[in-house]
C-alpha cells in the first residue's frame, strides 16, 4: 500500500520543499509580528482558552496522587486529635483576634501619622493571594503561572512577591492565568536601594535560579557583604522599600571597570506556592518630555549673549 | 539482507494507520510535554511531540506532513509562551527531514535508526535556539541534551508504535 501510494507522491499538492518554504516563510512572518508588535495576544488568548486546561489536567495528574493521599491521611486522622487541635487553634485565634485589634490601632494611627508628613507614597497597596499552577516549561526562561488573571483585575505589570520580598513580575495576562517572570530571569531588571546607605543602582538577573548581579557599580562603591537591597520604588512600576536580595559576594578586581557584586535573591523565588500580586500602585506624574532639557541651555545662552 | 526483510515485515503486519490513532499518538505526546518538568529534568526532557511527529512522517509521510507539524508546533508555542512560530519553525524543519529521508530511515533496523534520527532532532533543536537567540541574545548549551534523551528514547517509543499498530490486525501475536 506504501508503493502505491508513494507513486502518486507528487501529484498529491505541492512538493515538501514548497510546503517547507511556505511555512518556514509563516513561521518567520508570525515571529517578527509576535516580536516586534503586540497584535497577536488575542489569538494566543483564544488558542489557550483550550490548551490551559489540559495542561493544568497535566499538571494535576502528577501532583494529583499526592494530594489524594493527604486526603485519605486526614480522614485516617482521629476524632480526638482533631478536636484537640481545634481548641488550640481556637485559643490561637483568640490570640490573634487580640493582636489584630492593636494592629487596627496602630495602623489608623500610623496612617495619621503620615497624613501629617504627606508622605502619600507609602500608602498600603492592595494584595492579591494567587496560586502557583504550573512552571514554564521553557529553558531559556524563568516563569511561573498563577490562577488569577483579567477576571480578577491582574494588570500586566503588577508586582509579585511572597512574605519575604519581591518575586516578580506579572509579563502577560490571560482570562484566567497570569504569566509572572521572576527576578532571576536573564536581564530583568529592577532598581534598588542599599538599605544601609541608599545608594541607589539596579540589580538584574543572572538566569539563574539563586542569583543576581548588579552590574556597572565602581569598585569603589560603598558596598559590603550582608547589605540588603529593598526596592527604590523611582521608576514608578514597583513600590518602594520591598527587600529585594542580600549581597553574598563581591569582587573588586582593578583589572575591569566595574565591581562584580553577586546578590541571593531574599524572597524564596523558587519555593513558594502561595504568592501575592500588589494592585493599585500610585501613578507617578509623567516624566517631563525631553525638550524641556534642552531648552535651558537655550535659555542659558541668551542670558549669556545678554550678559 | 536484513534492511529488507524489515521492510518487508512492515508490510505484512502493519494495519494502516487510522486517522484516531495518529491524533490520539500526537495527542498524547502534548500531554506529556505539558507535564511539570522542572529543572534538570527538564533540560533532559525528550521532546515527545517531536519524537511522535517524527515517526508518523518516516512512516506514514502522505499523512502526516509538514503543515500537521506547522500546527502542532503553534500548539505548543501558545502553551510554553514561547514566540509565535518558534516551534512551527523547528518542527515544519524536523518534519521535513523525516519525509525527505523516509526511506533512508526505514531502510535500516529500529537498533540503528536512532542514529539516523540523531542529526534531524539536532537541526530541529538548533533552529529553536538560534531563533531564540536571535531574538533574546541567549543561548544555554543544556538545551542540547534533550536531542540525546530524545534519540534515545527514539527506539522504544517506535518500538511501542509499531507494537500498537500491530496487535489489532493479528491476534494470535503475542
């Protein structure tokens, strides 16, 4: 059946060079456009709509016996340990309702406060808990999914962090899914702050999962290991004064320009479950355009001409 | 002596393939893609789809050709996020191998043949990575190992298919 078939290859459409040739040319058309211009997000949207839940089906196979055998685990669980742990945890809340009331206080008080200074930038920020779904399985980059997505108001944008310090970045948002790219992803950049003497510089990451660099800093910056680096919030995308990452290594070789200084990110970037998306930041005033700078010293010749 | 009586085996036992089981095959191989690899573990990941592509247009290259592939590799870009087309582009590439060199691969036994699939996977994998760099400036050589674990892989899983096409046309085999 083979033979027969293979006699007729050539009259069946075009040959597998013209078919090659004219996907090859689709394939490089879809790649510039998906490079260089936004216009095919919603086409992927609509392609996912049915890829996602496989995957997620996928997903869930793996981890699913685990989570079955907590389950049958609890069940196993006594009566009597059950109700044990339920006072404990019932004399916690009560605990914690207590420590909550003062946190009110506090909070209104501190909110005060700040009215008094006007230092509006360091309003709370609304916080989103989200789920981890699934890992990329791409390579070249470091991301995870989360399961809030427009619905649930997730811009693209936001930042991602767990209880420690910043995660992420929220890149590409879906119905149902946001895609966040971590801080260890090569070359993304956030800007810093040391903590201990507020120098200001941008730290980027390395691509791998457990550093960061922070580049073009001289040698004789005022750097030590332990410093913390927090967050400066000046560009405006991520707020102010969240830890970031800890120096654990510098290198000052005269031989090249710039010290190499290596940071551990401090937020558990690869270990979490649970993160939070931070929502509602302030919107800075926009950037004066650049014309404004190079009419002073227009300015400055006339008063010289003048003078 | 021996290439021919392979080919001629293939023959005689093969049912022709139904349309289901070559969708179901490449359906399955996604899913597998789509399992949470993570790590080193996925840098030694074998590309199933690719591998699953690969036997269907060795064997069957009137049915499955290169716009199946072109298809599947958009599948597989919109659930890795990865840039429109990249995968179309290697698989389109990768497909076209294995229909251009069908008969050479078929000719030798399923012991040799990942040998022959070797260089195809190779070219199919340095065509996502240099798209990749191109566009982002990276490249991380680990990448590479998934073209070993996949012609590794190649012998067993054309084994399974072969098994699975066979059984139902002659019960009596074991």
């Amino acid at each position: 059946m083979d033979n027969t078939q293979s006699f007729r290859f050539f009259n069946r459409g075009p040959t597998p060079v013209a078919r090659l040739i004219f996907f090859a040319l689709l394939s490089l058309l879809l790649l510039f456009i998906d490079a260089r211009y936004k216009h095919l997000e919603s086409i992927r949207n609509i392609l996912a709509l049915p890829i996602q839940p496989l995957q997620r089906l996928a997903t869930t196979l793996t981890t699913g016996p685990g989570i079955l055998w907590d389950q049958f685990s609890i069940y196993v669980d006594s009566q009597g340990s059950l109700a044990s742990e339920n006072a404990q945890i019932r004399q916690q809340h009560a605990v914690y309702a207590a420590q909550l009331l003062q946190l009110q206080v506090l909070q209104a008080e501190n909110e005060q406060l700040r009215k008094y200074f006007d230092l509006s930038q360091h309003a709370d920020f609304p916080v989103q808990m989200a789920e981890i779904v699934y890992l990329e399985r791409d390579i070249f980059k470091r991301k995870v999914y989360l399961d809030k997505g427009s619905q649930k108001n997730v811009l693209a944008g936001q930042v991602v962090m767990d209880e420690v310090g910043v995660v992420g970045q929220v890149t590409r948002v879906y119905p149902w899914l946001s895609e966040v790219t971590l801080i260890t992803d090569k070359d993304h950049a956030v800007p810093i702050q040391v903590l201990r003497t507020g120098l200001r510089a941008v730290v980027f990451g390395s691509g791998n999962i457990s550093n960061l660099t922070l580049r073009y800093m001289p040698i004789s910056a005022d750097i030590q290991i332990d410093d913390v680096l927090v967050t400066s919030g000046i560009d405006g995308t991520y707020p102010p004064g969240l830890p970031v990452a800890r120096v654990i290594k510098i290198e000052r070789d005269p031989a090249y320009p710039f010290a190499q200084i290596l940071c551990a990110p401090l937020a558990g970037v690869d270990q979490q479950r649970q993160l939070m998306i931070i929502s509602g930041l302030h919107k800075l005033p926009e950037l004066p355009p650049a014309e404004a700078k190079e009419k002073e010293p227009k300015v400055n010749k006339t008063k010289r001409s003048r003078q | 002596m021996r290439a021919g009586d392979h080919y001629s085996k293939d023959q005689e036992f093969l049912l022709p393939a139904n349309p289901a089981f070559i969708g179901m095959s490449l359906f399955v191989a996604l899913m597998l893609n789509w399992l949470p690899w993570e790590g080193l573990w996925l840098a030694l990941r074998p590309d199933f789809a690719a591998l699953v592509l690969l036997y269907w247009c060795t064997h069957k290259p009137h049915r499955i050709g290169i716009g199946m592939a072109w298809a599947i590799g958009i599948f597989a870009d919109v659930a890795d996020s990865s840039l429109f087309g990249q995968h179309a582009l290697s698989y389109s590439v990768l497909a076209f191998g294995g229909i251009l060199l069908h008969r050479r691969i078929q000719m030798f036994d399923v012991r040799e043949q990942p040998l022959q699939v070797f260089p195809l996977l190779l070219i199919s994998y340095a065509v996502f990575a240099a798209v990749h760099w191109l566009i982002r400036g990276t490249i991380s050589w680990e990448f590479f190992l998934g073209t070993l674990t996949s012609a590794l892989l190649w012998m067993p899983l054309s084994m399974l298919l072969q098994t699975m096409r066979r059984t139902r046309n002659d019960p009596n085999e074991l």
